[in-house]
C-alpha cells in the first residue's frame, strides 16, 4: 500500500494507543497467573494479536467482553505442536521461554523479517536450565524439548532485553518454586525491564535486583485471585504525534501515564527542553510548534524513538546528535540503513560517527517516494516529517503501521492531516 502525504499543519486531540509492549507482557502473565485476568485497553495491533494467539495456543481461555477481555490461566498446558510469533520480536522473546514450561516439545515460529532476527541467545541459555533447543542458523523456527529447571545463568543483555523479559516470567511461574539467580551483562533498555518488573508485580510476582546486574525471582504469585489490569496508553506510538505537534503545529493527546515505566517517555523533556510548548494537564499533553533548537540525546536505551528523532532533528536549527546507532541493526528493517535512506530521501545532511546519528536541521524536508522496507517505524517518521516537506510524499509499504499503530492515518487525518492512497 502507497500513502500520500500532503505538507501542512495539524491542530487536534487524539487518544493513544494502548501499550503494546505492556499488552504482550500482560498477555503472558494472565496466561501464567492461576486464576482470571480482566484485561482493560488491550491493544489490537498485529504483535498484540500475535500474542493472544500464543496464549491461546500454550492453554488459556480467553474471552471477549466489549472493551474488555477476560484471561483464565494456570500455566502452559499445551501439547506438542507451534506458537507463531507473526513479525514480533517481543513476543519470540518474551514466549519462548514461558513455552518451555509445558515440559512438550514446541516449535516458535514467525513470519516476515522476524525469521532473520538474532535468537542466538536461546541455544546459549535455555540448555543451562533443561531444555533441549534446535534451531535453524540462531534464527527462527526453533524447536523446544525438555523440563524446565531453574539455576543460576549469566546472560548477555547487550542487543536486547526482551529475553531476560521472558525468563523472569518464567523463573517466577516454574512448578518447582527453586531459588535461582540471573546474572546480566551490559543490559540495554532498562527501561523495559522496569515494564516487566510493574507487570509482574501486579500479578503478586516480585524480582529482586541489585542495579539490573542480578535478578532474584521470588515465588509469590497470588493464585487464584482475579486481577483487574488497565493498559496504559503507548508513549512509543504518541512520540510521533508529540513530535508532529513540536514541528507543525499543534496536538493533544490523552491516554497518557506519566509512571516512567516506559522508556518512550523521554520524548516528552526533550521536546519541552528544545523548546517546544508543552502543557501538561491532569489527563491529557498538549504540544505546540515553537522554534526548536538542536539537541543531543541518548537512545541506547529507547531505541524505538530513533526514526522520529531523526525528523526531529531535521527541524530542529543547528546540528543534533542521537547516540546508539547499534541498537538499530535488528529491528523490522536494518533502521540504521533505513533512517540513512528516508533522510537521503528528503535531502537532509547527516553522518553517522562510530554510534551517533549527526543531523542537521534544514527549513523544509523534501518531497520524495519514501520505501519503508516494512518497517512500521520508518513509515510513521516518515509520514510525520512529510508534514514540514515543500511537496508531496509517498510512502511505500504503508500498511507496516498495522504492526502498532493501525489507526496511525486515521489519528493523522483527525488532526487534519491530508492522506490519501496513491
């Protein structure tokens, strides 16, 4: 699908998205928790609908009420057959070693870019607790067998923090209740453990940890109670509207926690310190365009932000600079080299300098054909920093948005965005 994108100012209100990376975590505890799940504000985005799926598939029963969907769970009680994880890398991670607890083998699979994603880390790991793992060159599809057994590991957590994610589920929810100890090196996106670590607390599981290097899961869940959740709204999909606001015009949006639980947040002081006007009421932030001066940030650990930071920075005056460009390699595209082609693509000087992104700001972005490479991210920055071009762009493979944000046109069109499919 082609989009067409017109330049020109938006001034609305919209409501955010819900959470997908709290969805897909509150997903995998209402299937571990003994007892029911009322889930409120769950996403319906293609990774969200990949991991009910998966919860359906390992043995909950779920139901749906209106705006509500009821969980009962009690643990993994599939047979021998496959989970398919659709184009989520979250939910890979996240489920395949909550699947392991089945004690039958099972084979996690995906589709589209997620089968050339890295997911080495599970022929390292998962034999050290018991499970038995082939898989096709340290890619999906895999195929595990065995018992599960805690004991303590060390894990890498330098290219991603959704495995350690998975095992603390895991560790917290396995039969034999035995004490173990995850040890982490360099974890990146710490933010996101702090996701995990809320979710669980709010099924009664507490994790203990002395500055993310050790991490004790403590068997405390509160089985066979119902718990109510509400998902909060998604700063990683607002960020493109906070910066839609900042850059050409105006934008409220509601739905927004101000918890820090989410790493995506930051987009909100960075904004408000590069000068854009930021109202903060007790339900809702309202953006408005100002003058926006260059910035330097760091998004090792949010390294979702990083295509909209890049048309942030082109609309920004002076020179800004956005470390963590490692992060980025293994994503639904290679975004380094995603991100280098959109700016290309609207005529925007930048360099990249070890593990920083320099971009320099220009008045107005050029119009252009924009492919996204099915990057869902690629296509929102895009569609974004269209707003400040001086003529039409296109963006190919529109249709990604449909991976997190499938109401991302219509939200843009509400705003008096002029989309139009070519």
């Amino acid at each position: 699908m082609k989009v067409r994108i017109e330049p020109g100012k938006i001034n609305g209100t919209i409501q955010a998205p819900p959470s997908k990376s709290m969805t897909q975590r509150v997903f995998a505890g209402a299937l571990l928790h003994k007892g029911k799940t009322i889930i409120k504000n769950a996403g319906t985005s293609n990774d969200e609908t990949a991991a009910l799926n998966i919860i359906l598939a390992l043995g909950a029963k779920v139901q749906h009420h209106n705006d509500l969907i009821e969980v009962t769970g009690g643990g993994v009680h599939a047979g021998s057959g496959s989970i398919h994880c659709g184009e989520s890398g979250l939910s890979a991670r996240l489920f395949t070693p909550i699947a392991a607890l089945g004690n039958l083998p099972v084979t996690i699979t995906g589709e589209g870019s997620l089968l050339h994603r890295p997911m080495k880390v599970f022929e390292e790991v998962l034999p050290q607790l018991g499970i038995t793992v082939t898989a096709t060159k340290g890619c999906l599809p895999i195929t595990l067998s065995g018992k599960f057994t805690p004991t303590d590991i060390t894990i890498d957590g330098s290219e991603s923090s959704q495995f350690l994610s998975g095992l603390l589920f895991t560790c917290c929810y396995s039969n034999d209740g035995q004490a173990n100890t995850i040890a982490v090196k360099e974890l990146k996106s710490k933010p996101y453990i702090d996701m995990t670590l809320h979710v669980l607390r709010q099924f009664g599981c507490e994790v203990k940890h002395d500055g993310y290097k050790n991490f004790h899961p403590v068997h405390t869940q509160t089985a066979g109670k119902d718990i109510t959740i509400t998902v909060d709204g998604d700063w990683s999909s607002a960020a493109f509207f906070l910066v839609a606001g900042g850059i050409a015009g105006s934008i409220t949006i509601s739905g927004l926690s101000n918890n820090h639980i989410q790493a995506d947040n930051a987009i909100l002081p960075l904004l408000k310190n590069i000068g854009a006007v930021v109202e903060v009421g007790e339900h809702s932030i309202t953006i408005k365009k100002a003058r926006l001066q260059a910035f330097e940030f760091d998004a090792t650990h949010c390294p979702d932000l990083f295509p909209i930071l890049a048309i942030l920075a082109a609309c920004c005056e002076g020179e800004s600079y956005i470390a963590g460009i490692h992060r980025l390699f293994h994503k639904e595209s290679n975004r380094a080299q995603s991100i280098s082609e959109m700016l290309i693509d609207f005529d925007v000087p930048f360099s990249i300098e070890d593990d920083v992104l320099c971009v320099t700001g220009v008045g107005r972005l050029q119009g252009t054909v924009i492919d996204a490479h099915n990057d869902h991210r690629i296509v929102m920055a895009a569609a974004i920093g269209a707003l400040r071009a001086n003529g039409p762009v296109d963006i190919q493979g529109a249709e990604a948005v449909n991976k997190s944000y499938p109401d991302f046109f219509k939200h843009l069109s509400l705003c008096g965005g002029r989309c139009s499919l070519t």
